[in-house]
C-alpha cells in the first residue's frame, strides 16, 4: 500500500523517507512505557472495546510499543489493519472487517482473536511522517461515536508528542556528545559552572592546565584551588575577580589576562572570556568561561615592555622607567607615612674622557660606573640611568638624617676609589651627589626631583662636599631642575 510523504494528502509516496524518520526515533523493539501503556489502556477504555494499541509500522512488520487487552505483540505488516491506516490523513473506521473485503481473509479476523471490529488513527509527525497508529480493536462489530472519535485523535496526539520528545531527546544526548567530544577536542580551555557556583564542565585543556580535577568547591575557594593569580603571576584572584565568577553575578567578561599556576609546571598566562547562562526567564542557569593560551604573546610583550623601559647601554631602568616606578615608590612610601629620599649623581670629569678617549671609552665607563653603583646600594633601592652620565637613586625605606646620608654618600664615592681600566688606560673618575628628601605629607615626584637636582650641583660648585642635601619646598628659589 503506497504511504504518503506527509499530511497534506496521500499522492505522495516516500516510504524510505517514512521508514528513515521512524529509524531516527529508536523506539521499534524497546521495552515497555508506562506513558505509553497509559494511552492505550484510555483509547480501549474511552472506546469501549477489548484492545488498545499504540503500533508502528517498519518495513514488514507492525509492532505494538503498547498494548491493552491483548498479548500479540507483532504481525506481519501484510496482516495490519494499521498498514491501511497511515496511508490516510484522518482516522480509519472499519465497522465489520468480516464484511469488509480488504480484511476479511486477515488472519486475525478469520482466526483468534476474531477481530471485528477496527479503528486507527495515525501518529503524524511535525514533518508530516506516519510512524504508526493508535488503534482500537473489538471482538463484535460496531461504530464509535463522536466523542469517542475525538478522543482517539486526541489520545493520537499525545502520543505522537511521546515520540516527538523521545526524538528531541536523543538528538538533544547526540548533541551533547558531540559538545562533550569538541569540548575534549578543543585547545582552549573551558570551564563552567551551574546557577548555584557548582562547577561542571571542565574540559581536557582546562585539567591539564590545573592539574586537578574540579570537585565541588564554593566560588570563594577556586583562586587557590586552581592556583588563579592576577597578571603578575604572584597575587592570587580576589574570588569575585575570578572571570566565571563575574559571569556568574551577571557580568560578560571579554580579554581578561590571568595567569594560572600549577605546582612544577612554568606559569600560564591565559586571556578569558566569560558569559552568564539563563533561561528565557532570565533566571541563572550557570555561566561559562573560555581560557585561551596567552603565555608566549605575554612573555614577548613583556620581554618588548622591558627593552622599552631599559638603558641599553648600562642595563640600567631607562627615564621612562625611573619617572613610572618614582610614583609606585612614592605611594608606598605614603602608605607608610615615612619620608622619601633620592639621590641625584653626576660624574665628573666625564666630558675630558670622551673628548680625549673617544665615546667608545665614555660608553664603558658608564657601564663600569653602573654596575658599582649597584653594588654600593641596598637591594631595595631602584636605580636609573635618567640621562648622558646622571643617575638616580630612590632609597627605600632611607633614613633622611645627615648621618644615614653620609653613609649612603661614601658607599658610592668608595665605588668610585679604584680606577676603571678602560682600553688599556686606568681612569679615575669621581661624582657629584646631591639628596632630596620630602616629609610623608608632603610628597611630590617632580619637587622630590627638584630638590635632588639642586643639591646635586650644589655640591658640583663645592668640591669640598661630599654631598649635599636640599630639602623638598627648600629648593624653590634655588634654580630649576633639568631632570
């Protein structure tokens, strides 16, 4: 009996593609539902009659996904009053089967259990394929009313709404699956959590990268669980800084730069994107979060960012690094309310040596010159070529007596005692060195600087001093600072 290809009518014949659909629900030969036993238990029920089925129709065969009333569960599809059933858009009636030639010879009319009487109503697809029936059999003719006939398309209805979920969930598992293979797949990393922070997905990528496992945590536990830190790879994430936690509140996160650190791996630096899950109405389902491997991009970046902010000839922080890290230290110095000292250096002499030595030999007095300078300070202090052969020198936690200075002044003119051996030559070069200080309620980088610049060259004009100090405020009628 030739099928039709959908609802519309039954010209159309596409019986593979009826048979394909009913493949893709995976319900032919499983076993027994009691949503589906309940529909045919209520069509013989509301029917009145001794059998209810819920049937497909395969290749050769009908088979019964639910019956009432009997223990046949399958005929050949030859034998099927449901195989004349689904080639028709509405409900098929048959009142007497005995009396009616296309199935008075059927087995299951001249023999038991002697059906005579037969209505089916096909289970129709949103895509227009009939899967099967549900069908209503008796042992005596007879005719459904109206109410009985509407029951039976709404009972059809139902549970063709069964199989049509059967389907939504399968494709919905097959989704999944494939979800869970690419997420497996994938090289960045991927994490997400459900409405209440329980973490759930945690791809390959994302548990090597940690070299844990997720377990069940509260949000507040992840930065140290996963070794989250901020972009200087030593301060561990504030947990609301943590990237899926923002997007849990509600909040979309784009490039943020984390690094991770697991124990006895290198440091990862990481750029996350993160986004809140909710339902269509608008309640948190969760939130996700992507990590992708930024690690070379950020050590070139920083390696750039270095080169950028050093001298290249002593080493040395440049002037732009000296003016980026004076207000950092003047900050911290704030914090602490403690006074801040700088030391401005000036070599002497430096302008006979490259005259008469050439700027070659000036070069390597100027690295000889900052490496001994670096050994004569503490490890705190930062250092700076600012420009030609003036230096600086931000004292950390100094103390701004004239003592402590003095002390600071001869540890540097002492780096200075023993000649450089430059081309052959021994030179000796000495300094001119001048302190600012400003009190911890009053600091000001460019004043810091001005005050340093003028006790400089005072005791540039005064040879006799080993240094001079020049107060912050105190410097402001004595010339400005070149700095």
């Amino acid at each position: 009996m030739p099928i039709s290809h959908d609802n519309r009518g039954a010209g159309a014949i596409n019986e593979a593609g009826r048979l394909q659909a009913l493949a893709e629900l995976q319900v032919m030969d499983t076993a027994p539902e009691a949503s589906f036993d309940d529909i045919a238990w209520l069509a013989a029920t509301v029917c009145e009659v001794s059998v209810g089925l819920v049937s497909l129709i395969g290749a050769d065969r009908q088979w019964s996904k639910a019956r009432c009333g009997t223990d046949v569960e399958s005929l050949p599809r030859s034998q099927a009053f449901c195989s004349h059933a689904i080639a028709q858009r509405d409900m098929l009636e048959v009142h007497d089967a005995r009396l009616d030639p296309r199935f008075a010879a059927y087995a299951i009319v001249v023999g038991s259990p002697h059906v005579r009487f037969y209505a089916g109503m096909p289970l129709t697809g949103p895509g227009g394929w009939r899967y099967g029936t549900l069908c209503v059999m008796d042992t005596r003719p007879r005719q459904l009313t109206e109410v009985q006939r509407e029951s039976l398309r709404r009972l059809a209805a139902r549970a063709t709404d069964l199989l049509e979920a059967r389907r939504q969930r399968i494709l919905s598992e097959s989704r999944d699956a494939a979800i869970a293979e690419l997420l497996e797949a994938l090289p960045d990393g991927v994490v997400t959590c459900d409405g209440q922070g329980t973490l759930k997905e945690f791809n390959r990528t994302a548990r090597e990268w940690h070299g844990v496992d997720p377990r069940a945590m509260p949000p507040s536990q992840w930065p140290v669980h996963f070794g989250l830190c901020e972009p200087d790879g030593r301060t561990l994430l504030a947990p609301e800084r943590v990237p899926l936690a923002r997007a849990l509140g509600g909040e979309k996160v784009r490039g943020q730069i984390i690094v991770i650190r697991t124990p006895g791996v290198e440091p990862r630096t990481v750029s996350c994107n993160a986004s809140p899950l909710t339902g269509p109405d608008g309640h948190s389902l969760g939130a996700v979060c992507t990590m992708h491997d930024v690690t070379v991009q950020a050590r070139d970046s920083q390696a750039m960012e270095a080169l950028a902010m050093t001298d290249q000839l002593t080493g040395l922080p440049n002037r732009t690094a000296w003016f980026a890290e004076l207000e950092r230290a003047l900050a911290r110095t704030a914090r602490a309310g403690a006074a801040a000292v700088m030391a401005f250096i000036d070599l002497d002499g430096f302008k006979h040596i490259n005259d008469t030595h050439g700027h070659a030999a000036g070069d390597e007095v100027l690295r000889q010159f900052a490496a001994r300078l670096q050994d004569s300070c503490r490890r705190g202090d930062f250092i700076a070529r600012l420009s030609g052969d003036e230096f600086v020198v931000f004292l950390d936690r100094a103390d701004p007596s004239p003592l402590e200075l003095s002390k600071v002044a001869a540890r540097i003119h002492g780096a200075l005692a023993s000649p450089m051996r430059v081309s052959g030559f021994e030179l000796r070069i000495g300094c001119s060195i001048g302190f600012g200080t400003a009190p911890g309620d009053r600091l000001d980088a460019h004043g810091l600087i001005h005050a340093a610049d003028v006790a400089m060259y005072t005791a540039k004009r005064d040879k006799s001093l080993p240094f001079a100090v020049v107060h912050m405020g105190e410097a402001e009628d004595q010339g400005a600072t070149r700095a």
